[in-house]
C-alpha cells in the first residue's frame, strides 16, 4: 500500500507531498489541484504497475489531445516530472 506520495512539476502541481492511508479523501476549493493529484497517481499507476501486472509494456501515452505540454507544470516540458512513493 501507498504510505506517502509526492509529486513534482505535474500539470498545476509544483512539489506535492501527501500522506495517504487506507481511505484518503481530497478535499479543497475548484481548481486546488485535487483532480491533478489523482491524475499523478493514476499515471503513476499506469508507467509503473500496470506493466508489472502483465498490463501495457509500451511507451507511455496520454489521453487523445493531451500532450506533454499539458502534464508538464506551466507547459514547461524542459522540467522533468518527478514521482516518489514509499511504501508501507
């Protein structure tokens, strides 16, 4: 499980660094970023579990019209999108 998720130059998300537990709740004001937090865990999830999973082993590819720019905090693709997760 999850313990600890951190997130770095993802979509409108700078540096995150969320604790989770067996049932977390994201909860803030329009456009506070929570939909982007869920989206880096999804994404995580897909570029690193799914293929260990026997899921896609392929080149990561965004929805259809999403394009780097559109992951990369202020359309900056020079900054590297970083993800760290610990584990309990």
């Amino acid at each position: 499980m999850y313990k600890r998720f951190r997130v770095e130059n993802f979509m409108c998300l700078k540096e995150v660094d969320v604790e989770l537990e067996p049932v977390t709740v994201f909860i803030g004001p329009n456009s506070s970023g929570k939909s982007a937090l869920f989206k880096a865990l999804t994404t995580f999830s897909k570029l690193f579990w799914y293929p260990l999973r026997g899921g896609s082993t392929g080149e990561f590819q965004p929805e259809p019209g999403v394009t780097l720019d559109h992951l990369v905090w202020k359309g900056d693709s020079g900054l590297p999108i970083r993800f760290h997760v610990w584990f309990d």
